[in-house]
C-alpha cells in the first residue's frame, strides 16, 4: 500500500504557487487521500524573502504561523552571492504556549537570477513531554 501512495506522488507532479515575497500561496494538484503528503509542508519549506536589498552576511527576522506546532521564530542570514545561486541559512526556535519546544535549521539556494528556490534542506526538531520528532524536509 505504501508503494502505490509514492507511486501516486512520483506520477504527478505537484505544483506550488509562489508569491513574489517567496511564501508558497496555493498547492495544486496535491494527491487527494495520500496521508504521505501534506501541501502544508512546502508551504512551510518557504520562507519570507527580506524587505530590502541585502549584502552577503546581513541578517533579517521573519516569525511564521505552523497551524500544528505555533509560532516559528527565525533568523536568516545570507551566507553567498554566486553564478551558482544565493545561498541563505536559517536557525529559529518554535513556541508554544509560551515556551520553546524546539528548533528549526536550514539552507536554501535561490536561482540568482530569479530568485525561485532551486534546492533546500530544513530540519526540524520538537521535543515536548513524552514527543521526541525530528524531521527532514529536502528539496532537490
């Protein structure tokens, strides 16, 4: 059964919608009863892009809403400026009801003339009475 919900998800391309400020706005022909694939995971794979022109190793601040954890706070921080792309770092905390209940870190490089996301890696921890998850979102 688990071969045939990858099967379904390798067939048919998903599509994600982006905003020029980089936040994935719809998914679209996401697998209808594939509990293997959730669109709200590129919408959190996203991330928002800085209000103003940065130089390699400035700093900007972006909190996002995840409907199933709280507020992620995160610091992005542009490491690289090449032909091969714009590379960007992330490391923030994720809150709830007041707390830190865990970590998100990861990379992203941006097609340098388009600035649309070619490649990122996030990884997640949460860790909170007995829950102990840590996920890995790569994008190739």
């Amino acid at each position: 059964q688990i071969h045939e919900k990858v099967k379904t998800m390798l067939d048919n391309p998903v599509v994600a919608v982006m905003s020029l400020d980089g936040k994935v706005k719809d998914v679209e022909d996401a697998p209808d009863g594939n509990d293997l694939f959730d669109p709200n995971m590129l919408k959190e794979a996203s991330f928002e892009y800085p209000s103003k022109e940065l130089k390699v190793g400035e700093q900007w601040k972006a909190t996002s809403n995840n409907k199933a954890l709280g507020p992620i706070e995160q610091t992005y921080t542009l490491k690289s400026i090449s032909a091969d792309g714009i590379a960007i770092t992330t490391e923030g905390h994720i809150n709830a009801e007041g707390e830190s209940i865990g970590s998100v870190i990861g990379q992203y490089l941006l097609n340098p003339k388009t600035h649309y996301l070619k490649s990122a890696t996030i990884e997640t921890k949460v860790k909170k009475d007995d829950i102990d998850v840590t996920s890995k979102i790569e994008i190739l």
